[in-house]
C-alpha cells in the first residue's frame, strides 16, 4: 500500500483508478481462466482521509541523523525541520528541556514512510552543548 502511494498518479481519484486482469489471475469452478480485462474503472472510490502519525524516532548523536517512522507514505517536499522540538522528558515546559530545530536537510526527498534529517550544525552543537 505504501509503495502504491508514492505513486500521486496512481489511484489518487476515481480519474485515476483503472484495473487490468491477465487471463491467469482467477479460474471459475470449472477451471476456465477469466478472460483478459483492460482498463476497467473502478465504480467506487474512496479518497485517503487518514492522516499519518508518527510510529517512531532514532536519533544518532554522533551522526546527527535523525530517523522519523510514520504510519504511511508521507509527502517529503512538505517536511520543515523547524515543526520538530525535541525534549528532554515527556512534557517540557522549561526552555532547558526542549530545543525546537533551526533547520536542517533531509537526506532524500522520496516519498517514504521513514524520512531521515541530518540536523543542522548549529542545532547538533546546541543540543551536545546541553
């Protein structure tokens, strides 16, 4: 499913939803093999309403990589590093216990379900420093 939507024209609307059979994909109770099918319009379409979440995260001190994992395929033209805060305990409050990223460069912009940043220098160094 995720690699069917890295493809954005594929089975993104009902304009874009068509099916082929090969002749050896299904036989009936007599063993006769269905007969070729080409191009056939899907009659129902459900649009992708789910939005994804976060499933999990790696971080590599060393490396300054950090690995997201999200439940889906997500769209990484879309990504901004500055969105991402990273925290020291679970609910920070103080300035000490949380950074909010500067910036940053993901390490490929294909769409997948696991993005890789490599933070920026100053953000690297502010957060070693803490």
């Amino acid at each position: 499913l995720n690699t069917i939507k890295q493809n954005t024209s594929l089975l993104t609307a009902m304009s874009n939803a068509y099916l082929d059979l090969g002749g050896g994909f299904v036989t009936d109770m007599n063993d006769n093999p269905l007969r070729p099918t080409f191009g056939v319009q899907t009659v129902n379409f459900t649009e992708d309403f789910t939005r994804p979440i976060l499933e999990s995260f790696d971080f590599d001190l060393n490396t300054g990589i950090l690995a997201l994992t999200f439940s889906e395929t997500v769209n990484a033209s879309t990504f901004d590093s500055t969105g991402i805060t990273l925290q020291s305990i679970m609910f920070a409050t103080k300035p000490s216990e949380q950074h909010q990223l500067t910036g940053g460069d993901l390490k490929s912009l294909i769409d997948d379900t696991v993005l890789m940043l490599v933070l920026s220098d100053d953000d690297l160094n502010v957060i070693k420093a803490e």
